[in-house]
C-alpha cells in the first residue's frame, strides 16, 4: 500500500465519521424535539383532567350555585 492511497483512505475514514457524527446529531435533536412535545402533552393533560375535576367538585357540592350579587 502507498501513501497515496493511505492518505485517500484516512480522508475516506475522516468524511464517514463526519457524517455519522451529522446522522446522530439529527437523531437527537429529532429525539429531543419528541420529549418535549411528548411532555407538552403531558402537561396539556393535567391541566385539563385539575380543571374538569375542579367543575366535577363545584357541580357535586354546588359550589358557586348561588351567587350573592348584592354588595
């Protein structure tokens, strides 16, 4: 083998290792992008099951049936 074609070889190697470096970066920024809409689902869902049982209890207790206007 001569140096010729061990230089083309380790550029070879150094452009491969770039692109996989560049493939898993989008792997994680993709994977990253999933977590934080997964956890603004999650968010999404507890606010709306605290809220509808804040009205389950108000509508089970009457709370708020009766409002005094007057002052």
């Amino acid at each position: 083998m001569d140096l010729t074609q061990a230089i083309s070889g380790m550029q070879q190697a150094k452009v491969m290792s770039q692109i996989q470096v560049a493939v898993a970066r989008k792997v994680m920024d993709s994977q990253k992008a999933n977590g934080a809409a997964a956890l603004k689902l999650l968010e999404a869902a507890s606010n709306t099951t605290s809220k509808a049982g804040d009205a389950l209890v108000a509508a089970a207790t009457g709370l708020g049936g009766e409002i005094d206007t007057y002052a």
